[in-house]
C-alpha cells in the first residue's frame, strides 16, 4: 500500500477515496435456510412487502422478534410494504400465509430462517412459491439480507431468469409460452 501512495500525485485524496469505499460497503450477508414454523416461537414485527397488484410476483413478509438485536429494513419505498407489530408467532404466520395468497400464481410458502455466520436466527421470510411450469422455477424471488450496525437491509428484486421470461410474453424453457 506504501508504493501505492509514493506513486500517487494525491495520497490523501486516494486515502480520503478509501475510507468513502469503506463506508458504502453493506455490511455481512445472512443466509435463509429452510425451517419449520414450529421454529418460530414469541412475539414478532411482521414486514408485508408488496401485492401491488393482482399477478404481482415480488411479495415477500419476514418476521422478526420485537425485543431482539436485530431491526429490518426494506430497500425500498415505504409505498411497498406495511409493518404489522406485536404478532404472536403463531398469528404472525397465519397473516403472511394470508398475504401472500394476493398473486393469482400463487401456489404455497415456504418458511426460511434468516442467520448469520455464527447460526443466530436474524428473522423468518415466508416467501411465495409458484408452479414450476409457470415461470420455469417455483422460487422467483432474489432476496439478499445485509447485517450492519443490528439493522438487516433486504434488498428483493425478481430473479432475472423469471424476468426475462415475463419480458418476452412469459415464454419459459418449460412451456414454450403462456
């Protein structure tokens, strides 16, 4: 790094540019593994993203516990989504099931636990699955999770896969066309 400087005109602005990159990083990336619901036990914040509409394919609600370390926050406009507080695990589930019954393609859930490397439970996804045939995979939801500070950033997009198949008429490599 020392000959890196002694060649640059402008060591302190190169130094400065550093610390700028350093900061914008988004923090340690948690995984979603597959759970039971018997998993999920307590009192939970309940995040309901999207079901903008009635085929709409980017819904997501995650559930996380009230008092614990860690807060959510969608990366997104708050228009996209609603925060339902207090929810016994239990209820909490039943609305997510409930909400994501919006899209017309809607099939079933499946529950993940989102964790860190270290194992410790961040929160739940119940995320939506469609019928494989429909998009060429059940799972059309790319959802990263980033942990700095105690706040978990979501960050939920379409898979690319599934949108390029809804840009050209919803043709897949399984149907051949809708």
């Amino acid at each position: 790094m020392k000959h890196l400087f002694n060649k640059c005109k402008y060591p302190l602005m190169m130094l400065a540019a550093l610390f700028v990159l350093n900061g914008c990083i988004a923090g340690t990336r948690l995984d979603a593994t597959r759970t039971s619901p018997s998993d999920v036990q307590g009192t939970y914040s309940l995040i309901l993203y999207g079901c903008k509409y009635a085929n709409d394919l980017e819904n997501l609600a995650i559930l996380y516990k009230e008092e614990g370390p860690f807060t959510f926050k969608i990366y997104s406009p708050a228009t996209s989504y609603q925060i339902k507080k207090g929810l016994p695990a239990d209820e909490a589930l039943k609305q997510a099931d409930q909400f994501l019954r919006c899209s017309t393609d809607y099939w079933k859930t499946q529950l993940n636990k989102i964790i860190d490397r270290e194992g410790t439970v961040a929160g739940y996804e119940l995320r939506p699955l469609y019928v494989p045939y429909q998009y060429g995979q059940m799972d059309v939801l790319y959802v990263n999770y980033w942990l700095r500070d105690g706040t978990v950033t979501v960050y939920i997009k379409l898979d690319p896969d599934t949108e390029k198949a809804i840009e050209n008429g919803g043709s897949t490599p399984f149907t051949g066309g809708r």
